[in-house]
C-alpha cells in the first residue's frame, strides 16, 4: 500500500480547513490543519510534509512567513522544499513563481485534482527527494 501524501493547511477559516481537510482526507491524503502561523513552523520542522497549501483568509504577511520558513527549512537542510499551493478567492492575476495557485472557487473537485498533479509520484515521506519541488496554492470553497 502506498504511503498516503501528508498535507498541511494554513489558514484562518475554521470551518473552510475542516471541510478541506475531510475533502482531501476522503481522497486518501493524510492532512493536519492549522490557523496558526507558529504551529506551521512547529510542523514542518517535526514532521515530514508533501504540500503546504495557503488558504485565501490567510493575510499576506502570514502566507509570506509561511513561505519564507518553508524555503529557508529546506536551504537549512539541503533538500527540496515540499511543494505549496496557495488558494486565491476568486482574484485574477495573482502569480505564484514558485509554486502553483487554485481559485478555489473552482471547487472542491478541482483542488482534488489539482493536488493530484502536484503529489504525483512517490511522497516526499516514502523517501522521494525530487517530488518535493515548491508549489503554492490559495483556499477557498
């Protein structure tokens, strides 16, 4: 059986991380959640993380320290950062150069697919250094 990938989600939004967690659980996908920004840092530095996904109700100073201590970890430890998705609400235009970006007003079955894409392969968790590359995505339901 094949190690499930680990997702972590940032945002403020209770009830938007509790029903993406359950959507992305359902989908086999081993996912912790968090609405704040210390306990991203205490994650990712215990545990070994496949995506990081950025919801839209996060403020952008969050999302960019979430990010910045995402790179900086991986440098630290000379390894690829795990992939992030920032979720955008709905916004054109926004561009993500390291990462990947959703509307999540696509909907739930467009993030499913969308992590799909980006997880491809064997998680970082089963040993594989090269599927870690940086992705980004912004959340919204």
């Amino acid at each position: 059986m094949a190690t499930p990938i680990s997702i972590l989600i940032f945002g403020q939004d209770s009830l938007l991380l509790s029903t993406r967690q359950w959507i992305l659980a359902t989908s086999g996908h081993s996912v912790r959640t968090t609405a704040h920004l210390p306990d991203v840092r205490q994650i990712l530095l215990a545990e070994q993380i496949d995506l990081l996904i950025l919801c839209h109700t996060l403020q952008s100073d969050d999302r960019d320290r979430a990010l910045a201590f995402l790179k900086s970890r991986a440098m630290q430890r000379r390894e690829y950062a795990p992939k992030h998705l920032i979720l955008t609400a709905g916004i054109s235009g926004y561009d993500e150069p390291l990462g990947e970006v959703l509307d999540a007003m696509e909907g739930p079955a467009q993030l499913v697919r969308k992590v799909r894409t980006m997880t491809q392969g064997e998680p970082l968790a089963a040993g594989n250094p090269r599927a870690g590359e940086p992705i980004v995505m912004g959340c919204v339901l």
